[in-house]
C-alpha cells in the first residue's frame, strides 16, 4: 500500500488561515480509492433507475410494427398490458405523427413520481447528515433503495409500484445529497474533481447495465419486466454493504465532535505513513468558524454573503436539465431503426449512446484537474450546440414530411454521427460537472442545506421537464432542437462570465476562488459586513 501510495502521489492542500491554501504533501492512497469508488457506487442506483424504467417515449416505427423498442419497462407490454391496459390500447391508435407518437401522461407520471419523492427526501437528508454523517445518510439510501426494489419486482398492483417508487426515490434523494459531497470532501485537492466526477461514471455505467439488462428481459414474455426491476436490488444491496466498510468525513465527524475519529479517518484515507496534523487542524478551524454560522442554514444560504454559492449552485442543475439530452435519447433509436435496425436491434443505439457518454465520461475525469472546469464546460456547451442546431436542420428538411418515419439513410447516418458528438460533448463536461462543482463551492455551515436544495431542485425540474416535454416536442417538432440550442448558448455564456476556476483549490479554502472574482468579490466582501446582522435574526432550522 506504502509503494502505491508513492507511485500515486499527486499532493493535496487545505485552508490554512484566511482561505490560503498550503501542500501537505499527501497523494492518492489505496485507501482512499477504495473509499470513494464505494461512494461513487451511489451513482449506480440513479443510473440504473433512470435506463431500467426509461420514462422517455417509446418510439413505434411502421404502422405493422408494434414492438417497443427504447428498452425500458414502462415501455414492455407485458408491464403495460398488467398494470396500464389504457396506455397500450392508446398507444397502439396512436397517429403516426413522427413527432406525436406519445401523448398520454399518466405513465409518464407514474415514472417521474420518483423525482418527487427524491425532491422531498434530499430536503430530510440535509439535516440527517448533520446529526448522523454522510456515511450512514448513503447507508440509509441504499437500505431504501434496496427494499423499494423488492417491492416494486414482487409488485401484483398499482399500489404495490407506487410504495416501490416512493421508497426508490427517497433512497435516491439520499444518496444524491450525500454521496457527492462525500467524495468532495475525502479526495486530495489536486485530485478533488477526478474523484467527484467518479460518480457521474457510475451513474453512466448503470445507465449501461440496465439497458443491456432490458435488451434481454424484453424477450422473456410476461414477466421479463419483473427481473428488470428486481435486478435493482443489486447495486442497492453494493451500497448497503460498501457503506458499512468506509469511514465518514472528517469534516463530517469533526462537525459532530468526533475529533479522535476523525484523525483517525484521515489518517485512513492519506495512508498510514501521512502526517495528518496539519490537515486535520485546518479543518478543525474551518469547521470551528463555521459552528459560528450554523444557525439557519436554509435561510442563510439566500443571504448576500451566500449569493454567489446559490447562484451556482442552482444554476449548474437548472441549466443541466436544459441541455437536450432528453429529446437525443427519444430520436436516437427511431434513427437506428431508420437506418436498417430492426426493432429489437434498435435498443442497441441505447447501448451505443451509453458507451460514447462513458468513454467521454472517462476522459473527462482523467483530464478534469488538468484543464479545469471552466474549459470543458464551454467546449462542450459549444459542441452540443452546434451538433442540436445541425440535428434540427437535417430533421426539418427529412423526418416527417410522408406518411410514418422516414429519413434517406445518408442523412439519418449523420445524424446518428451528430448525437453520437453531442453525446460525446455532453460526456464530455456537463455530465461529470454536474455533480463535481455544486459539491465543492459551498463552505461547510451551509454545504448540506446547499447541496440538498441543488438536487431538489434538479430533481423537482426533472419532474417538470418529463411532464411538459411531451407536448413540447408534439408542438416544436425539429425546432425542439433550436430551442434546446438557445438555453446551451445561455448557459455557456453563463459559465464564462460567472463560474470561477475551482481545480486544485481546497474545499475549506473556496472563499479565496470567489474573493478574485470580478464579479463575485463584491458579494463575498461585503457579506461580511453584515453577516453579524444576519445571525442574530434567525433561529435554527
């Protein structure tokens, strides 16, 4: 472990009085690694809920061809023909609108209750984890998450999979709060982003699992969908038993008063030849400066002081659900069927799209605490961009103008070589940025209450987004593309002018990233004027 640790070494610093920053001369043990991929593993559950149940439309391709072919069970009739007889009866007179196959939203609804729950429970998880930890906050999760998955495979009514649901999206709820800001806070600086993005690899590869999993369950008749569902209960039972085996914070613990564990954490994850005094006593003093601010933590996020965190982050997650990639996952297997696959094959574009978003994913993460944030999040804003503007052009000119699904094949090939870009890109930066930035730019009186009202909100929008998205594209047809387009300029402006560089800069010293800030500093500074004000009028959450 000794050697690897050597080999591995990439230096780490902390906050060192005035939101300085110093090396402590650590690097990337054996421990550490084992300890955050079991943390990342959260990601797994949220992958693979999203590609098991696949609440995006299912897609028919001729007028003779019923099959179902995006993969997930909300689009298996033997799932639909058991609990939403209606549905498929209505699906199956659909019109054969190319861009109005799918208009009905209670199965819909039924999909996306989960961001609900989830919405609700990350609120819950916030104050949980000051009292217990982020460690038993993505035990609780799993253990959640693991039981919803049992109820929904053994489910014999609507009853049954809406209390599958329910406990599926807490159990997210609180592992999305938990599991990013416990890698944040566990990895080496310089390695911080590597480390955080790490669950946006497992998100991808759960995503992957899943389909390949339907790809079969699909042709097992009457009851495939019940092995889908149940096949949840494995990553919910790895992070059960990954969370029994990896310490908590030592933020977290020196936050609750465990100051011998927490050493004792540290000295776990730096490797056993580490001096950890300095580490520790900086965040001894950032936590101590915090416990000053403690009180209100919801309510202090929206004062001035705090502006410039909530601004960002809720601005990642609001912009992340406006960045297209809901209508590329809708086209993609109407395009791969239009190109020659035939129904069942068609799944296969799922899995490729899965592989290009992993393999940018990956790279993404190698190169993160190289380039920065700033640089991947505007490459791939750009390239996104433009591939949705070039989709949206060759869609208006080719999809839709006879009867049924129709493209000539050198057109639909560029555009599947366009969603395979625009999935590259997104990847690529959005993807894995997601999770790392809001993770890392709260200080830590307000990081839980400001990490839970960021998923919240993401998940609260990922609810709308799949409730309108229907009658959005039904309306917009190709122009959907143009509109998701705009949102990725804006965005993209956004992060130029107002994100700051965070790579390699401690998590207990972010202050000084947003003190340099053009625009920020003003916000920082002058919070400090009146932040004795603002203590004294609130109470506790």
């Amino acid at each position: 472990m000794d050697n690897l640790s050597r080999q591995m070494a990439g230096g780490g610093f902390a906050a060192a009085g005035g939101g300085s920053a110093r090396d402590y001369g650590g690097g990337i043990t054996f421990s550490v690694v084992v300890t955050s991929l079991m943390a990342a593993s959260c990601g797994l559950i949220f992958g693979y809920d999203s590609g098991v149940t696949d609440t995006v439309l299912p897609c028919y391709l001729s007028v003779h061809d019923s099959s179902l072919i995006t993969g997930g069970v909300t689009q298996m009739e033997s799932f639909l023909s058991k609990f939403f007889p209606e549905v498929l009866r209505g699906m199956k007179s659909a019109r054969r609108d190319a861009y109005c196959k799918y208009d009905n939203q209670w199965l819909t609804a039924f999909s996306s209750s989960l961001f609900i729950a989830g919405t609700l429970s990350s609120l819950v998880a916030s104050r949980v984890a000051r009292a217990v930890g982020r460690q038993a906050i993505m035990l609780l999760g799993g253990a959640m998450f693991l039981t919803g998955s049992i109820i929904n495979a053994a489910a014999v009514n609507i009853a049954m999979l809406i209390i599958g649901r329910m406990l599926l999206g807490f159990g997210l709820g609180f592992t999305l709060q938990s599991a990013p800001v416990y890698l944040s806070e566990t990895a080496p600086a310089r390695w911080r982003g590597a480390f955080t993005s790490a669950y946006n690899a497992f998100v991808v590869i759960g995503i992957l699992s899943a389909t390949i999993t339907n790809y079969f369950t699909n042709r097992i008749p009457g009851w495939g969908w019940r092995v889908s569902l149940g096949l949840a209960a494995v990553p919910g039972t790895i992070i059960v038993a990954g969370s029994l085996f990896i310490p908590d914070t030592p933020s977290s613990l020196v936050l609750r008063g465990h100051h011998d564990r927490a050493r004792a954490a540290l000295q776990r994850i730096r490797g056993a030849g580490a001096d950890v005094d300095d580490e520790l006593k900086d965040i001894v003093r950032a936590v101590d400066e915090a416990r000053q601010n403690e009180a209100g933590a919801f309510r202090r996020l929206f004062s001035r002081r705090y502006r410039h965190c909530l601004a960002v982050g809720l601005g990642i997650p609001v912009f992340y659900e406006f960045t297209g990639m809901i209508v590329i996952s809708i086209f993609s297997p109407v395009l791969f069927r239009t190109v020659g696959f035939n129904s069942q094959k068609a799944i296969l574009g799922s899995v490729i799209n899965s592989m290009t978003n992993l393999a940018s994913t990956l790279l993404s993460t190698s190169v993160m605490d190289r380039t920065g944030r700033r640089p991947l999040f505007i490459v791939g804003g750009v390239g996104m961009m433009l591939c949705e503007v070039a989709i949206s052009w060759i869609m208006a000119d080719h999809l839709g103008k006879h009867q049924g699904v129709t493209m000539p094949r050198s057109y639909a090939t560029g555009v599947l070589v366009l969603i395979c870009l625009c999935t590259f890109s997104f990847g690529l930066s959005w993807a894995p940025l997601r999770w790392v930035v809001p993770s890392e730019i709260y200080p830590v009186e307000v990081r839980s209450a400001g990490q839970a009202l960021s998923i919240s909100v993401a998940l609260c929008l990922s609810f709308v987004e799949l409730q309108v998205f229907i009658a959005l594209l039904c309306a917009m047809k190709y122009g959907v593309f143009l509109f998701y387009a705009g949102w990725l300029l804006t965005m993209t402006i956004f992060v130029a002018a107002f994100l700051p560089e965070t790579k390699g800069m401690p998590i207990e010293a972010m202050r000084s990233v947003w003190e340099r800030h053009w625009y920020w500093k003003r916000f920082v500074n002058d919070g400090d004027h009146h932040d004795g004000r603002v203590v004294a009028d609130e109470g506790t959450d």
